[in-house]
C-alpha cells in the first residue's frame, strides 16, 4: 500500500510521519497541493506490485470490494476493472439524483469517443496492470485524470469490464473536493483525448 499525501492541512501528515509504518508499506509526501492527478501520478511512479487499484481516502469507497475486482480480471478475459456505483442495486438510494444523471451524461460523452459501453467513467475504482500505467503519460493534475485514462486505455484497444460496487457519498460539508468546475473540466478533457485518440 502506497499513500500519497498531496500536502495535507488537516492532520493527516502529522499523523502519517508519527504511524505511517502502521498503514502502508511507503509515504510520498507533495510538498505542495497539486490535486488528484499528480497524487495518482505520484502513486503509480513508485507502485512495485503487478496491479494498481486506485483508492481515494474519503471512506466513499470499500477496500474489502478489491476482492470482486481481482476475481473479475481473474476469470474474465479482460484487461481492466473499473468498478460501477451506478450498476449497485442500492445506487438510486446512495447517490441523488442530480449526481446520477451528471455523471450518467459524462460517461455517456466519454462512451461516444472511447467506443466504450461504461456505466461509471468517473469512477475512482480502477483496477489496471502496472505495465499499461507504465506506458501511459498521466497529464491531468486534478479530477480530469478520470476520462484522460480512460481514453488512453480505450485507445490501447483495453478491454475493460465493469463490477458493482457500494457507494459511501461523502457530502460537501464533509470536505467534499469535486465541484462545478471540475464537471466542465471533464468535458474539455473528454474531447481533447477523445478527439486525439478516436479511431484508433
């Protein structure tokens, strides 16, 4: 396990230097907040293991659902898990309306460029061999790393399948980070790789 702390203000990198051998097998620390990507990036440079799962550390998402995506790309004749919230039976129960149809909207974007039939683009829950990360130049510094990897899978002819997984909706008053911006975002960088990579 590999934590990245992306310069924390709120304990956790007091925290982290005093327990970190306790949780996690390496710390990198950012000496500035550069955002998701670059933490991702971060993380990817100095993963050893066969596979990387991507895990956000807001408690929205379940370690114990790696075992579903492991058994996935065990058994199936795929390359990549992405885990779904949205094919979750309790999806319409965790997550609003509103957050279901704008994400609904983006992955559908994401599907028209990707020739992919994703339910949940978006989603942190990505389950990818370290040599497809390795040949893979991760540019986006914030949330647009979502739709940037999964044009550039795409493109490299990945076979991804999705699995469902539980959702633990963190709200905005929790500390929330996605916001408004990073939805246009999400369009922009859906047609700079979309456009770059299509038929390919």
């Amino acid at each position: 396990m590999i934590i990245v702390d992306d310069f924390s203000t709120d304990g956790t990198r007091n925290y982290l230097e005093l327990n970190w051998r306790s949780h996690a097998d390496l710390v990198v620390y950012h000496s500035e907040n550069l955002g998701k990507g670059a933490a991702v990036r971060s993380g990817i440079k100095a993963a050893k293991g066969e596979y990387v799962i991507i895990q956000d550390a807001d408690n929205e998402y379940d370690p114990s659902e790696y075992r579903s995506m492991l058994n996935a790309i065990a058994s199936e004749d795929v390359d990549i898990v992405y885990g779904s919230r949205f094919l979750h039976p309790d999806a319409k129960i965790t997550t609003p309306f509103w957050h279901r149809f704008v994400n609904e909207c983006l992955t559908r974007f994401s599907n028209l460029f990707t020739g992919l039939e994703l339910t949940d683009m978006e989603t942190c829950y990505k389950l990818i061999p370290s040599e497809w990360l390795d040949s893979i130049e991760i540019e986006e510094d914030r949330f647009g790393i979502e739709p940037e990897l999964t044009a550039k899978l795409a493109a490299r002819g990945a076979r991804i399948k999705e699995v469902p997984i539980s959702y633990n909706r963190r709200k905005f008053e929790d500390g929330k980070k996605i916001g408004v911006i990073d939805g246009f975002r999400a369009v922009y960088v859906i047609l700079k790789y979309g456009l770059k990579y299509m038929g390919r």
